[in-house]
C-alpha cells in the first residue's frame, strides 16, 4: 500500500507546485489585448518583422521589443565586414581548475578591400585578442552577469585597441558577434 501511496503523493506535489509557479508567473502578463495579438496571422503587417503600424505603440516600451535605443553609425559603402575563421575559447580558471569555458566569435569592421589584410594578419590577430581575453577573464570579467553593457565594456574596448595595435588604421570596430558561457 506505501509503495503506492509515496509516487502518487510525490505526482501531487509536483504538480501543485507547478500550478503554484504557473500562476505567479503568469500573473505578470499584460492584460493589454494589442499584446495578446502581437505577431498573429491577424496582425501581420509588411512583413519586415515588425507587425505594428508606423508610429504604434506595441507594450515594449519606445525602444521596441525589450532592447534600449542604440544610435549606430551605419556603415557607409567604404565599410566590409571580415568573420574570423575560428571561433576563441576562453577558459575561465578558479582555484586552479578550469570552471567553464567562453566562447566568442569575432568580426572585423574594415574598410572595403582591406579583407586580405587581415587575413595576413590573422595569427597575430588571434594572439592580440586572446590576450585581451585571457586578461579579461583573470580580472572576473566573464562571472556573473557578463553579458551586461558595464561588463563588456573594457572587452570591447580591448579588443579595439588589440585591432589598431595589429592593423593600424585599417580596422574601424571589432564585434563580438557569438559569445556564450558553458559552465562546468
């Protein structure tokens, strides 16, 4: 009798705590009916991604869609964009073992014809930046939430520097287009 009564307390009890965590999640959604629509075949719009009128306001905020206003220059007819063939892994050591691993993808902003020139200098290209990398990683600036603006702010400015120090003038930005963190 016990061996039946213990599994289907147990199916119970979870699945009480998951009604219990289904309604204190779900009572943060917005009642706005524009919301409830958003990105149906009803409302579809130009299809360019975004299914508001011009002007709307869609319920994120005037940013749109969660992300804050971001001024860019954009890249003029000048500008190319050269991927680094291999991505950077980056171990994440404390206590004298390796805790996790980042891995970053890298894409240079350089002027047009200038691609060449950095594949020449890939290697110590790559050596620069995992420099930085590694610096930034000792200093704690992948634990946490590394992600943030702050965080990745001297990374960035890093990795520029490591760039110019290597290409000179031929290199306008360098954007970290993949990163992720695997926890061991």
């Amino acid at each position: 009798m016990m061996r039946l009564v213990l599994p289907l307390l147990l199916v119970l009890l979870g699945l009480a705590g998951g009604v219990g965590a289904g309604l204190t999640l779900g009572a943060s959604s917005s009642p706005d009916p524009a919301a409830e629509h958003h990105g149906s075949a009803e409302t579809e719009g130009s299809g360019d991604g975004d299914d508001h009128a011009e002007g709307e306001d869609d319920g994120h905020g005037a940013a749109g869609h969660g992300t804050s206003i971001i001024r860019v220059t954009p890249a003029g007819a000048d500008t190319e964009y050269v991927r680094l063939n291999n991505q950077f892994i980056v171990p994440i050591i404390r206590h004298g073992m390796v805790r996790s691993l980042v891995v970053m993808a890298l894409t240079l902003e350089v002027p047009t014809g200038d691609n060449d020139l950095v594949f020449q200098h890939e290697p110590r290209l790559r050596d620069s930046f995992l420099q930085v990398m590694f610096a930034h990683a000792n200093a704690g600036g992948f634990d946490g939430s590394f992600t943030e603006a702050a965080a990745m702010a001297p990374l960035r400015i890093g990795l520029r520097e490591a760039a110019a120090q290597v290409l000179g003038n031929s290199v306008y930005d360098v954007l970290i287009v993949d990163i992720t963190r695997q926890d061991a």
